[in-house]
C-alpha cells in the first residue's frame, strides 16, 4: 500500500494504487432533454463547449497524476480534491468546496468462486453543470447510466448535474444488492456443504466470506454517512428536488447495512454450525470404534484363554472345540450389538 511521505505538503498528488494501465481513457459527455453527444480519447482531454448542456467527464485510470492535474484545473478543483481522489485508501466521504462537491464512493463486486471481493474507489466531482468521475480500472461502473442517458430523454437527461452525481452514486449502491445476491447464494451453499459433507476448505471459505462482509461493512457506514450529507447540504450546486432523491437512497444504505449485518450474524452461526458438524462426526466415529472395541475384548480374552500354555486345557482334545469357540464368539457379538441397538448406541 502506498502513502504519501512522512511531512509532505498537504495537497500532494500521489497516485496509491496499484492498478496501472497503459492508457488513461476520458470520455466526454455532453447532453440536455434534446441532444446527446458521446466521444473518447487516450492521455488526453476532449474538448468541446456545449454552452446549456450538462458536461460529464468521465477518467479511467489515475496512475497519470499530470493529466488527473490538468483535468481538475481546468475545472477549478481544489489541490486538497485532487489529493483525495488520487488516494484510493480514502473511506466514503463527502467534501465541499467554495465552487464544487467531491463525493467519494467505493464499488464493489464479488468473485464466487474463489470467494474474492474486489473493491475500487470512485470519485465524483460537481462543479456547475459539470460532473467529472475517476475510476481506477478500465471497466464501466456506470453502464446503466450511461444507456439511460443515450435511450431516454426523460427525468434524467431534463434535469442538471446534481441529479447525475446522484444518479452515479445510485449506480453503485445497486451493485450492493447484486453482490449481496452472490454472498446470500454463497451462504446457501456452504450451509448445504456443512449439513452434508463438511471439510476443512469449508473453514477457509467461511473465513473469506467473513472478510469479505467486513470489508463490505466498513465501507457501507461511511457511505451512509456521505449520503446523509449530500441529502441534507445547502450547498448552492445541489437543487432540493435533488434532495429527495439522495434521502431516497439512504433508505438502499440502510436496507444494505442491514443485510451485511445479517449476513454476518448468518457467517458466524454457519461457523458454529460447521464446529459442531466435525464435532458430532468424529464422535459419532469415537463412537463405532468404541462399541467395536468393546465387542472383540471377550472375543480377545477367550482366545487368549485358549492360547494360554497349561499343559491340560478343557476341551482342547474335543474335536468340536474349535467350531465351539467360534460359535460361542459368534453369539456373544450377535448379543451385544443387539444389545448396543436395542440401548440406541447404534
């Protein structure tokens, strides 16, 4: 994990992920109630005016501190912002600034498989009719958004740049939902796993998940947070109608704080469970190989007797003796696990 040096000047830009790609792309998005306009470039920024129109820069990659520099100038971005957003350690907050708003939001996605969350930190910045997003991975987090802006001409595209930060922001606590989906579905597997064949992967898969929902739960409190302020700000560049909708999706937070909850409260009984599981297995094998044991100590004295060296031995000159001994060390087994099964010990 990077971090900026031990007494560096406050506003340091530092990049300290650890995702690197080749390019940084940026696209440039324009639009209004009428027209929409979409265009892409590499290491560079797309410039075009669209004087009335909502503008939405949307940065992939922030490994090219110069260019994330040069973009957040050119929109009046404060030096503390830019710090923030090339610190992909930042937990979800809200900052305002004199001319703008940064919101800072962590994405998510869960690998079932191996069990692995993926987390990427996203930062939003409103400035005027402007919306600049930076993500740190090529993939588009804002796919849904960005469909709904280039097939609708409705809510979201009539209203300004607020409406689309919140939008973006809404983007991303819905993937909660389809990542809590994946855990609940991992959840019901492993119970299933542990009530019928319980193994030591089985541990190590609950310890995963265990991490996983912590690592979900230090992110989702804050954001509750952040969207308790955003909700409640009189900053100028945040209309009330927009408002209602933030204080709308404090009620997703909340229902997705809940379920990490749940889900962990669901992890540690599945824990408990799959303890008691083992414990009840290898009982039940102390248990056969007790009433085993138990059955061939009179089968082991008798030989024993009949192996003893005396000179005279009852019944060693019978010429049935033999097939006596095993008859009797036939019936005296039959009788005791009958025994055992009638006392319900089998």
């Amino acid at each position: 994990m990077k971090r900026a040096p031990t007494g560096a000047v406050p506003g340091t830009l530092l990049y300290t992920g650890q995702q690197e790609m080749e390019e940084v792309h940026v696209h440039l998005t324009h639009y209004d109630a009428e027209h929409f306009d979409c265009k892409t470039a590499l290491d560079s920024i797309p410039e075009d005016d669209a004087p009335g129109q909502t503008t939405w820069y949307d940065v992939r990659g922030l490994h090219r501190t110069d260019l994330i520099e040069k973009i957040g100038k050119s929109y009046g971005m404060h030096q503390l912002a830019l710090e923030d957003v090339l610190d992909v350690q930042q937990r979800p907050k809200m900052e305002a600034y004199k001319d703008g708003i940064l919101l800072q939001i962590k994405a998510f996605d869960f690998d079932k498989k191996e069990l692995d969350l993926s987390i990427e930190q996203v930062s939003i910045y409103l400035t005027g009719q402007t919306v600049i997003t930076f993500q740190e991975d090529a993939g588009d987090l804002f796919v849904a958004v960005r469909n709904r802006l280039e097939t609708s001409s409705g809510r979201i595209r009539s209203r300004g740049a607020d409406y689309l930060a919140y939008a973006l922001i809404d983007s991303v606590v819905d993937h909660y939902f389809t990542v809590l989906d994946k855990i609940e579905e991992t959840l019901d597997e492993l119970e299933d796993t542990i009530l019928t064949k319980p193994e030591m992967a089985t541990k190590s898969r609950l310890h995963d998940l265990r991490l996983a929902l912590l690592t979900m739960r230090k992110s989702t409190s804050p954001t509750r947070e952040l969207t308790n302020k955003f909700g409640d700000t009189e900053h100028a560049l945040v209309t009330e109608d927009t408002q209602l909708f933030v204080r709308d999706l404090k009620d997703h937070i909340i229902q997705i704080t809940d379920l990490v909850e749940t889900y962990r409260d669901v992890t540690n009984g599945l824990y408990d469970l799959y303890v008691s599981e083992i414990s009840f297995r290898m009982n039940s094998v102390m248990q056969t190989l007790t009433i085993f044991s138990t059955i061939f100590m009179p089968l082991g004295f008798l030989a024993g007797i009949f192996g003893m060296n005396f000179a005279y031995i009852p019944g060693l000159d019978n010429p049935y003796g033999y097939y006596i001994l095993w008859a009797v060390m036939i019936m005296l087994s039959g009788g005791m696990l009958i025994w055992f099964r009638w006392r319900r010990w089998l």
